[in-house]
C-alpha cells in the first residue's frame, strides 16, 4: 500500500511549516468565488477548509497511484485520475 508521505515526498499530518503559504493559497481560491467582496473567512473556517483540501489531494494522488499499478504503469497520468475522480467525489 501507497503512503501518503511517499506521495507528497514529507509527512503529512501535523506540518506546519508550509501551513501559512498553503491557507493563503486557499483563502485566494475562496475568494474567487464570492459575490461580495466583503466577505471574511475566520481563521478557523480557513485553517478547516485548508485541512479538507490537503487530504482530498493526498487521497486522489494515492487513489491514482493505485489506479496507475492495477493497470501496470509505472507513472500516473490524468488518464488514471480520471478513473478515480467520480468514486473520490462520492466519497467525499
């Protein structure tokens, strides 16, 4: 079995060295999406909604990996991503 850390090449978990670069990754992707500009996310709200995204990542990339060894590659491709999107989506 794949673990995440092979996948994302470091623990994964309770990093947080790259924590307050990734929430303002998530803050901006969010902010695209509201149709008042002022709206606020909490800090809270923003740290969960960053915790959801990292392992809805790291679940479709191990989900791909495995997709990609059942078919006997020896890379992922978005062909294999593709496979495992609908059941990933479902799931979560």
């Amino acid at each position: 079995m794949l673990h995440p850390e092979l996948v994302l090449g470091g623990p994964v978990g309770n990093g947080t060295d790259s924590l307050p670069f990734f929430q303002e990754l998530v803050s901006r992707i969010l902010h695209l999406h509201f149709r008042d500009c002022k709206t606020k996310v909490s800090g809270d709200a923003l740290q969960l909604m960053a915790e959801f995204l990292k392992i809805f990542v790291v679940e479709a990339a191990v989900r791909g990996v495995q997709q990609a060894q059942a078919e006997d590659l020896d890379t992922v491709d978005v062909d294999q991503l593709e496979k495992v999107l609908p059941q990933l989506l479902l799931d979560f």
